[in-house]
C-alpha cells in the first residue's frame, strides 16, 4: 500500500474518531426519524401562507408535538437517549437565554432617527449594522436596529427593506467576531484565536456586505420619496433607555462564563446548587431586570412585547428536538467521507445544512471532521490552534488547514441568511415587521425570490476566489 493511501486511511480514522467524540452515541437513529424535522420545515414554511388560522392557533401544539415524536423514541429505544436529549435541552436553554437576554436589553433601547429614508442612509444604518453585529451579536444588533430602520422608511419601506437587513444585520454582518455568531464562539472555545476570525475573513466579508448593500441601494433607489410621510429632518440620532446598554454588555461578558475559559466554573455551579449553566443565570437574570427597569418610553416606542421571542422559543425547541437525528446522521457521514472531502465540499455542505440546521452544531461536527483529515484532535487545543495557524496536507495539491477551517466559518455564518430558520434573529425580525404591518415574504418566497438570486451567486464567488481547488 502506498504512503499516500497509508495518510489517507489515518486521517479519515482519525476524522471518524474525532467526530464521534462529539456524539453522545455510537448508535445512530434510523434515517426515517428525521421525518419529523422535514414535515415541521413544511409546516413552518406552508402553515403561513395556506392555512394561517391554523397555524396562528396551533403552532405551538405542532412543534411541542413533533418534537415530543423524537424525544419519545430517544427515551425508549436509544441507548443513552435520555443524556442526548438532555444535552440538546441544554442547547437550547443556552440559546434562549442568549436570545431573550438581548431581546429584552435591546427593546429598551430606543433609537429615533430624525431623518428621511434614502438609499444612502439606508446603506449606512446597514453597514453600521453588520459593524455592530460583531459586538453585541446579531441578534442584539437586529434588535437594536430593525425598528428605527422601519421607522424612517415608513410609508415606503418594502419587502426587500426587511430580507436585506435580516441578510446583512442579522446573518453576514457577525462574521468577524466569536461574539457575532455562535458556530465562531464555539471554535474559539475549542481554541480557535479570537483575532483569527477577522484575519481570515475580513476580505470576504467585507465584499459580500459591500456587494449586497450596492445591490441593495440600487433597489432602493427605484422607492423613490413619493410614499414617504413627513418627519423631522434635523439629522439628530436621539437615544431613549440608554443605561440599557449596560445589560446588553454584561450579557456579553456572560457569553464568556464558559468552563473553556473559566476552569472552575463547574465547581462554582456545583457549589450554588444551580440546575443549568452560570451564563444562562446571568442572562436570564438580565432579561427579567432589563425588563422591570426599562424606560417606559424606550418600550411604547419600540411597541414592544414578547411575541416575537415566543414564537422563536417555541418554534425552535421543536426544531432542537426534531433535528437531533439529522444532526447524528450528518455527523456521522461527515467522520466517514472526512478523508475525502475536499475543502470545496466542506464549503458547500457545511452552508447548505447551516441554512436549515442549527448552525453551531453543524459548524462542530464538519470541524471535527476537518481536523480529523489532517491527523489531529478535535479536543486538543493545542491542535485546533496549529489547525487555524496551518497545517501543510499530505495529499498533493491540497491546501492547508486554516483554508479548511476559513470555509467551514464563513459558510457557517453566511448560509444562515438562506432562510428565515438559518439563525434566530431572522425569525424575531420577521415577527416585529409583520406587527408593525410591513410586507414580509412568506417562508418559500423568501428563498425562492431573494436567497437563492442574490445570495447563491455572492457565495459562488467566495468558493471560487477563495477555495476553489
């Protein structure tokens, strides 16, 4: 047997390894248990349209229901079911209390823009956006930003005024922190460099937000000002509630009580007999105080209420649920192909999954898979930094390590823009338009008429000026 053939067998025995060190379970459910997952997308992209009645009134029921399908058979049938789902339960707790932390912090906050609606504000308020969006999450800065935008495009604003933001502010703007989005968090928990993010993808970031907002301008442009209604035209950026940014920073900083980064967090956890994580104390604690200490102003104006985050909570723990089997799956055909996945594929597999799977898992599991080619551990962090430094490939003509790892973050985040259930923000800035009574794609119009035209070429051009080999 050849040398060649001898590394790739190793390295594809070491991605199978690393990778299922990631699993809960070497025992993989049946493919047919993901049925679950698909017919609750259906029905998250069919229930709006064809049957809103129902679908208003029941959605919960639907998506505790499917998702009880799954949790069902884990508990009865798979061995060490119960601790996956005890696992995915703790997903999601983190997920909500990240998601409703900054939803509260920053429906506090109220921003009046005293300004006219134009492609060239409009342009600016998203590029400021996908700024912010790397410093208080995108979701803090959807939240932050989607109401004043709609505010000053009042009487003009159209659909594609929404699908740009959520494209921009919410998904491709957090490109270039950990903090933007959580499949970069999680690999700088697993010892990615905090810097490295911006040093790798800042150029494709940077071209993709400026192609979208010219794309986006030129839209705008043929608005025009006939619709829009009169307001005041002095410039001034008023702020009502700003001492609420304090709770937006702390629940920052609790984004980092990981025991990852903090050794003995465990203990403390331990010590203060808590039932799940610090971090999700501290930022359900922020939202409840956020809340009761908001400014009465900043909430009429902001026409805030929790609807928007209820829908998310339980739509998604339906969705955590139903995908646990897809994500097994996916994992496992990742540690068995990993050896001969080439970094084009990884591109496009671990993006297109991340539009319609939760992203930070994906993220993981292709990651582990990545490493894994190149003979190292998914566990060591010692390894994941000469990962993301480089690491020469033994198959000729490869590339190194940190172009694998480059692809499988950029799509992570980029592809979550593909539908409304590609991150959590799009959901929450899909309901607050449609109670502000703006137009708004259903599911399928979403991807059809604007995913797939606009963002499919943008991201064939990353493939081909930066991993195409």
């Amino acid at each position: 047997m050849s040398n060649t053939l001898i590394a790739a067998d190793i390295h594809e025995t070491a991605a199978r390894a690393a990778v299922h060190l990631l699993q809960p379970s070497h025992y993989l459910p049946p493919v047919w248990l993901s049925a679950p997952f698909i017919f609750l997308l259906l029905m998250i992209a069919t229930g709006p349209l064809l049957y809103p009645r129902f679908w208003e009134d029941h959605y919960t029921k639907v998506s505790i229901g499917l998702g009880g399908i799954v949790a069902l058979y884990y508990m009865l049938v798979i061995d060490h079911g119960t601790r996956i789902l005890m696992h995915s339960l703790e997903e999601y707790l983190s997920f909500l209390a990240l998601i409703t932390s900054l939803f509260v912090a920053s429906g506090s906050i109220l921003v009046r823009i005293e300004r006219r609606g134009s492609p060239l504000t409009n342009g600016a308020i998203l590029f400021i956006g996908a700024l912010l969006s790397n410093l208080i999450g995108t979701t803090g800065a959807s939240m932050l930003l989607i109401r004043p935008y709609m505010r000053i495009n009042e009487g003009r604003i159209k659909a594609f005024h929404i699908v740009f933001f959520i494209f921009i502010v919410s998904n491709i703007g957090g490109a270039l922190t950990p903090i933007g989005d959580p499949p970069l968090f999680l690999g700088f928990l697993k010892g990615v460099p905090f810097f490295w993010v911006i040093s790798k993808l800042w150029l494709p970031w940077l071209l993709t937000i400026g192609a979208l907002i010219l794309i986006y301008m030129v839209l705008d442009a043929r608005v025009g000002n006939s619709e829009m209604k009169e307001s005041q035209q002095s410039g001034k950026i008023i702020v009502v509630g700003a001492k609420s940014f304090f709770f937006l920073a702390v629940v920052i900083l609790a984004v980092f009580c990981d025991p990852a980064v903090i050794p003995d967090l465990p203990n403390l956890q331990k010590i203060l007999h808590l039932p799940f994580g610090i971090r999700e104390v501290i930022m359900f604690g922020v939202a409840f105080l956020a809340y009761r200490t908001a400014d009465k102003e900043a909430l009429r104006g902001n026409q805030f209420n929790f609807s928007p985050i209820r829908e998310v909570a339980f739509l998604f723990i339906g969705i955590f649920a139903t995908m646990i089997p897809a994500l097994e799956l996916i994992g496992s055909y990742a540690s068995d192909h990993a050896g001969e996945f080439s970094v084009t594929r990884f591109y496009w597999m671990s993006g297109a999954l991340s539009g319609l799977l939760d992203n930070a898992p994906t993220y993981l599991n292709f990651l582990a898979g990545a490493v894994g080619k190149f003979g190292l551990d998914i566990n060591s962090v010692s390894d994941i930094k000469a990962f993301a430094r480089g690491v020469s490939s033994s198959v000729p003509g490869d590339v190194t390590s940190d172009i694998y790892l480059m692809a499988i973050s950029l799509a992570s985040v980029f592809f979550g823009s593909m539908s409304y259930i590609g991150n959590a923000p799009n959901f929450m800035v899909k309901n607050i338009a449609i109670q502000a009574e703006v137009e708004v794609p259903g599911f399928i119009e979403y991807i059809y008429k604007y995913a797939i035209p606009v963002l499919i070429p943008l991201f064939a051009l990353l493939w081909w000026f930066f991993f195409l080999c």
